[in-house]
C-alpha cells in the first residue's frame, strides 16, 4: 500500500512537471507596473501632488477647527438631516472621542476619508454617467469595477506603494480605487431604472442631451446616486483604515499598534473610534438620499427650544404636510 | 378644413436588421412570417392618414396593434423606419436634430399615460418644464405655467408636489404642462386610461372644454371605443400595426370596415353615438294638413292602415302636432254631419316633440313616457320621423346583435 502510494505520488509529480504552465502572472502585472513606473513618471508625480494637496489641506483643516466648533456643526447637520436624537447621540459620540484621547486622529480620519471620496466621485460618477448612456462602455466597464471590488483590499497597497512610496498619498489613491465602484454602479444603475416616460416626457418637451440629463435622469436617479456616495464613502473608511499600514496616518494607527503589540484596550478604542465616524457619516449621507422633503434646519430648532417635548412639534408638523 | 399633420406611408420595424425586415415588408411577406425568419417585429405597417386642424383625431386600438407607437413616430420619439410624416407640410423626419428639438419645444407636446410627473419639481416646476427646456424666462414662464394651472383648474396647488395630488389632479398637471407652450399639436398617449371611470369621464369633459375654448389639433390614443366616441372627431382603427378605418364616430359604427373593428362594439355603449335624427322612422302613417284634409279623413287613414297614432305636418313638412284615434274620435263626436272640424283640435298634448341632435341617452324618458311615437324635427322644425319605444330598444340592444 504505502509503496503504491510513494509510487503515484511519484507518477503525479513526473506529470506534474510536464503538464504544468507557469503563466508568469504575477511576473507579468510587476512588468506592467515597472513599465508604469518607468514612462510615467510625470503622471503620477502630477496626481501625487493633486491628492497629497488636498488630502493634506483638508486633514490640517479638520485639526486647525476647534473641537466644539466640528461638534455644534455635526450636530447641527444631524438635526437638520436627521432628528433631535440622534444630534444629541453625535455630541456624546464626538465626547467619547475626546475621551479617547484619539481627536486629532479621528481628524486626519475624516480628512483623508473626504479627500479619497470627493476623488473616486469625481472619476466615478462621470465614468457611471458614461456607463448609462453606452453599452458598450458599460460591457468594458464591468469587469473593471468587479475586479476592482473583489480583490483583497490589500492588494492595492502594494503598487500604490511602488508608485508613490509610503504615507498619505498611496493610502488616499489605494482608497480611490477600492471605493469607486459603489458610485459608478449606482449612477448606471439610477439613470437606467429612471421611467421611460419621464425621459420621454423629457425629450417631448424638448431637452437636449444635457438638459435631459440635468432636468430628468440626475433628478430621478438621485436616490440611488446617494446610496452610491453613502457606500463609497463606508468603503473609503474602512480601506483608510487599513491604509495606516503603508502609513497613512489617522486612526488606523491604534489599531495597527493593537495588533502589532497585542494592546487590546487601544485597538479597540482605535476601532470604536472607527465605528462613531462611520456611524455619523452613514446616517448623514443617507439622509439626502431621501427624497422626503423635511423641515428646515430653523424650524427644527424652533421646535426644539419652543416646545420642551419635541415629540410634539414632529406630530404638529406631520399633521400639517 | 386644412390638414395639419400628413402621416404617409410609414412604416416601423424594430429588431436586428430593419432594412432587411423592409424588404420583406415590401415583398408582401406577414408579420409573423418576417418575426419568425429575421427576430424583426413589425409595429406600424404602411401607416397613412391626415389630420385635419382644429380636431380631435383618435388613434384606437388593442394593446400591440401599434398605437403608441405611431403616436411617438409624430414628434420622432420614435424614427419610422419609413415614409414621412409632416407637420403643416414639413417633413418631420427630414429634420435635424436641433430642428426637431425646437419643434418640440414650440409646435407639438405630449401627455402620457402615467403622468410622467418629474417627482423633485413642484406643480409649478412640472407645468413651467417645457418652457424651462426653451429657455424661456423664469418670470414669464411661471406666468404662463401659472396660467395653463388655472385652466385646468389647479391654479391654488401650484406649489405642491406630485406626490401629494390624486390621479386625477396628476393628469391635470400633466395637460396643463402640455398646454403651457402653447403647441399647435398636442398628443395624448392613453391620458386617460390610468384613471378610475368617473374621473376619466371628468377629464374628458375637460378636454372638450379645453377644446372648445381654444381649438388645438388634439391626437388622442386609446383602447377604448366609449371613450374614442366620446371625444373624437374622426377615428382611426389600428389593427397589429395597419389602420383598418378612418371615419367619424358614425361612420364606424354604421360601417365597420371588418370583424375586428365590429368586435369593438360588444360592450360600446351607442347611446351617445347615435342621435334622435339617426334613429327616426317615416313609417308612420303621416296626415298632410290642406283644405279639405278633414278630421274624418284622418280618422279613415288610420282605421285603414290600423295605427293608434299619426303625424299632421304641412305641404313643407313643417310639423304640426299628433293625433290619435282616440282623440279624432272625440273630435269627430261633437260635430255635426256636414262639418269638416279643424285637425288641430286633435291634437295630442302629451307627446313631446324632439329635435333630431338629441343624443340617445336623452330620449330614454320621453320615449318611454310618451304613449304614441315621438315626433323627432329638425332644426326647423320638419318632421324626420318618429321613434317608438320598439325602435329605440332594437337600437340599444343592436350591438350585442351585431357582436352576437
């Protein structure tokens, strides 16, 4: 028995070594990204300094406001977007921060978070625009953005480093790319699913192609436009996060150095911080997904200060509409 | 009686190869045989008709007979893959790009079926779209949008959404948008259809009235015949993808080019197609008044022919009154051997006379209320016939007949 199986073992690696091809994938995508790297150049040094422009202009901003001036905005925003409650659960969150001592990270967090999603909005919806109004732009497009989406987050660390070196602006391009998708997706999506008739009406009364899409396809698709947005901006969070191992900075750090040093309390507290921002960034992009038509930011608070129950004022004003 | 808009010859192919399918078209092969070989559908097939300003012309038809289609090929919604279509002698499907765009914006404008309402806008917004699309002034444009709510009767809800109005309120908007450019054409594609009954027979008086304010040249598609009777000055029948028939309501109904366009009238209710003058009969024994016509005269006519009843008119049909045996025999009574009486003494006084435009619907009750036929006369006042209660009921039931 055992000598027949040494025996097999043996036919199989014979084989093996004939039936065998090395593709030389891997050998491959380094060629291309050396060629890259070599011819260029001045490609990446121009979009090295776009993104290191902005994405440190807007870190430095966040840190130079003074806290309680980002709390009473954020809290204000979750009011006037959201509800009295949850403004007050956005101060308590922003105080627990504080209390983590982890303020000027979640900061440089919120500012390289915007940074990487204003960009992947910038080429992504466009690109899902394109994607709407072409098939064939749509049939090229897709495994692109399957690719992109499906490949270990990681991976993207590896080239952006090649290609920029480490810290914030490796970290900021690797998260363009692997937040993009979300916000391409929903734009085609959005304009594809907006009623024929409407875009009929659209072109009956005379609109050219970019009232159409301005008047019409945008207006209509705009909820599924902002879940677009909400998921980039999930995904840019996360992929932030992961981003402090090539250096990026933020509060991907404590958590990096909770696991790098086996320091349960920062990690988590690093994580924590993670979830608050997310959870403040969710529910503020996902409320101008909603097409409902609240009040605005001043009867809000009108409601809150005139009537002690503010339950009231929400009942009164439903009433109203 | 000018014509606004020529449709010639048009055809519509949609699928892989529509040239190919045109050929095949051309060699006389069927729909289904060009489906079936080439996966290419033939929606309008060798469409042509006029439509003459100033009235309502109805495209009807089954879903799939290529109604909608033809409606969307008269403002190139849709392209026909052959033929012409022409708006006050110019050829539509000639026109570029920018110059179809500017005639949509100035000369023909759309209702549709499902409102197509832009959701985000205002009443206000919807209704000032096409303007805004041509570029017109927000002052101006509000004005007229303002304007166009009003005559539908929706002026106090200009800032409302769409979501906060009723079916009936939303297809209100929707003519009120289309009515806001002031178009020289408007298409109406099923505008009614999504509507419950009773509010669908609101919009079509609406429209009538619209209409008889200001007199546009209206394209109205629908699958119902009630309602194409209803509003239509001339009918078109489109049966998958030909037009059957071009006529008015009447014409239609008294002639139905085949079973197909007779099939429509199963459930049709005639009572407003046809009128009292359409039904009238002269077989009724009918008195001419003259000297010496006298009342035993008349009474012998009628004992002759074996009639309850007759009709007095004069030497130019003018008509006069009714009589009966009855009543000729109580004026025969009181007179004397040698006297001739005078006729109208015999007349009948609860027998109402009716003019001859009176639709069906309204002669149900003095129909069925009078005891002798009724008179019918024109605008005159010549006699045209009579309707008795056997007549009208034969007409009313005539449709299940026919379908039967």
């Amino acid at each position: 028995m055992m000598h027949l199986l040494a025996d097999s073992s043996g036919l199989w690696n014979t084989l093996g070594s004939d039936l065998t091809i090395d593709l030389h994938i891997g050998e491959g995508f380094t060629a291309i990204v050396n060629f890259m790297q070599a011819h260029f150049d001045l490609f990446f040094t121009i979009v090295a300094a776009i993104i290191s422009f902005v994405a440190d202009h807007l870190t430095t901003f966040f840190n130079w406001l003074p806290a309680p001036v980002i709390f009473i905005a954020l809290a204000l925003l979750a009011l006037w977007r959201v509800s009295w409650q949850f403004a007050l659960f956005v101060l308590v969150a922003l105080y627990v921060v504080i209390g983590m001592d982890l303020w000027p990270e979640t900061m440089d967090t919120l500012g390289l978070v915007l940074a990487a999603t204003l960009a992947a909005l910038g080429v992504g919806l466009p690109l899902g625009v394109l994607m709407a109004k072409s098939d064939a732009v749509r049939a090229v497009a897709r495994p692109i953005l399957d690719f992109m989406q499906t490949l270990p987050a990681f991976v993207y660390l590896i080239p952006a480093v090649i290609f920029f070196g480490t810290g914030r602006v490796p970290g900021v391009i690797a998260t363009v790319i692997f937040s993009m998708p979300p916000a391409v997706r929903l734009m085609n999506i959005g304009i594809r699913h907006v009623p024929v008739e409407n875009v009929e009406a659209g072109k009956a009364f005379g609109c050219n192609g970019l009232q159409l899409l301005w008047r019409v396809e945008l207006p209509l698709a705009l909820p599924s436009i902002m879940a677009g947005i909400n998921q980039t901006i999930m995904l840019a969070l996360s992929m932030v996060v992961i981003a402090s191992m090539i250096g990026a900075g933020g509060l991907g750090d404590p958590v990096l150095a909770g696991i790098q040093q086996l320091r349960l309390g920062i990690g988590f507290q690093g994580g924590l911080g993670v979830v608050i921002l997310a959870i403040i960034l969710d529910r503020l992009t996902q409320s101008f997904g909603d097409r409902k038509r609240g009040d605005g930011l001043f009867t809000r608070l009108k409601a809150l200060f005139t009537r002690s129950a503010s339950d009231d004022g929400n009942t009164h004003s439903k009433k109203a509409a | 009686m000018t014509t606004k808009l020529s449709v010639k010859n048009v055809y519509k192919v949609f699928g892989p190869d529509p040239k190919d399918a045109m050929k095949r078209v051309k060699r006389g092969e069927t729909k289904d045989q060009i489906f079936a070989e080439t996966g290419a559908t033939v929606g309008v097939s060798d469409a042509s008709f006029d439509i003459h300003s100033g009235e309502i012309f109805v495209i009807m038809g089954l879903s799939g007979s290529g109604k909608s289609t033809m409606v969307r090929m008269l403002n190139r919604l849709i392209d026909p893959t052959s033929g012409s279509v022409s708006i006050d002698g110019q050829d539509i499907t000639q026109m570029t790009r920018h110059e179809l765009i500017e005639l949509r914006r100035r000369d023909i404008s759309m209702v549709f079926q499902s409102f197509a309402l832009m959701p985000h806008q205002t009443v206000l917004e919807n209704t000032a779209f096409g303007l805004a699309a041509a570029g017109v002034a927000r002052g101006e444009r509000e004005q007229r949008a303002q304007a166009a709510l009003e005559s539908v009767g929706l002026g106090a809800n200009s800032n409302s959404f769409p979501d906060e109005l009723s079916g009936g309120m939303k297809q209100r908007v929707g003519l009120a948008r289309a009515l806001a450019v002031d178009p020289g054409i408007l298409l109406m594609d099923e505008a009614f259809s999504a509507l419950d009954p009773l509010i669908r027979t609101e919009m079509q008086d609406e429209l009538l009235r619209l209409q008889s304010e200001h007199t546009r040249t209206v394209v109205f598609i629908t699958h119902d015949l009630d309602e194409a009777m209803r509003v239509g000055d001339r009918i078109a029948i489109m049966q998958s993808g030909r037009v059957v028939q071009v006529g008015t309501p009447e014409e239609i109904v008294r002639s139905p080019a085949n079973d197909y366009v007779r099939s429509f009238f199963r459930d049709v209710n005639v009572s407003h197609v046809f009128t009292a003058g359409d039904v009238a009969r002269r077989d009724q024994v009918t008195v001419i008044e003259r000297a010496g016509v006298s009342v035993r005269a008349a009474l012998e006519l009628l004992k002759r022919y074996d009639r309850p009843a007759g009709v007095v008119h004069d030497r130019d049909r003018k008509y006069l009154g009714t009589v009966s045996v009855d009543s000729l025999l109580g004026c025969v009574k009181g007179l004397g051997r040698r006297d001739e009486g005078k006729i109208e003494a015999a007349f009948l006084h609860d027998v109402p006379v009716i003019d001859k435009s009176t639709p069906l619907n309204d002669l149900l009750e003095p129909v069925a209320e009078s005891p002798y036929p009724v008179p019918v006369v024109d605008e005159n006042g010549r006699y045209c016939g009579t309707i008795s209660r056997a007549i009208l009921l034969l007409t009313l039931n005539r449709s299940e007949e026919e379908a039967a």
